[in-house]
C-alpha cells in the first residue's frame, strides 16, 4: 500500500491532526515514514475536553450538549487542525479507549473526522480490546481513510 506520505507528496498536500483518545500517536505514525516533514504541518493533542475548544474550536455548545466523544466532535476537529495549522487536510480522533466508559459512551467507540480538499465527513468504528488496541486500531482506521480520499482524487483526476 502506498504510504500517506507518498500519497499527500504525489498531491502537494499537507496533513494536521487534532487527537484526543490518540495523544498524538496518529501524528507520530505519519512521521515514522521517511519525507514526513514535507507534508506534515503539525498536530494538537487535545485530550482534556476544555483544549478541544480552545485549541481547535471545537464550537461549546456542542461539547456541553453531547461531551467529547461525538462525530460532530471528530469533524471540528478535524477542521480545527486543518485550520489552525494551515493545511490542506485536517484529520480530527475522539473516542473511548477504555477501560471505562466516558460521558455515557462505551469503551472501543472512536470517531474519525476528516476534513479536505471537497472532504467533510466522519467514520465511527467500534473497537473491541484494551487502550492499546482501541488507540492501534483508530490510527489505523485514520490513515486508510485519508489515504482512500487521496487515491479516489487521483481517480478521478486521471
């Protein structure tokens, strides 16, 4: 599979991320790859309630009616990170990694915000396992939906 990197280079496009269940674990799988730094403008580890707003602009009304953990949630930030770090693609991570449930949400719940180029939508994943695979898998989910977004582009163009 051809990396996120490759991808956004091929494009000359840039990546943001806005995590909270994740704490940065999605930005720093992206600059594992070799030429990260060509694509990747930077990241906001967002994960007490409060900085989804004051960092991302998560609007508040939002957090106080449905909490942290809301696909709405996962595209604010997404746009947030888009925004605040001048990128042409913001991907935004909220969820549950467990082991207790937050804000009525149960453990393995994850929203993935994705915001781009004529892109604004979220995906929800269900993940079954402790933090570790719930935050694994998430980064996972992330990176493939970004990359299909990327690939289904390049279709299109061609």
């Amino acid at each position: 599979m051809t990396s996120v990197v490759e991808l956004l280079k091929a494009k000359n496009q840039t990546v943001a991320t806005a995590e909270s269940l994740t704490a940065g674990l999605l930005c720093a799988t992206i600059v594992d790859t070799p030429g990260a730094s060509a694509v990747v403008r930077g990241g906001l580890i967002v994960y007490a309630t409060e900085l989804k707003h004051e960092l991302a602009g998560v609007d508040q009304r939002l957090l106080d009616e449905h909490g942290a953990v809301h696909p709405d949630v996962a595209i604010q930030l997404a746009e947030g990170a888009k925004k605040r770090c001048k990128s042409d693609w913001g991907i935004g991570l909220t969820g549950v990694a467990g082991p207790d449930p937050q804000d009525g949400v149960a453990p393995g719940t994850v929203h993935i915000g994705l915001s781009g180029p004529g892109v604004s939508t979220v995906r929800t994943i269900t993940v079954s396992g402790d933090r570790r695979a719930v935050r694994s898998a998430a980064v996972e989910k992330a990176l493939v939906l970004l990359s299909d977004y990327l690939l289904v582009t390049d279709a299109g163009n061609k």
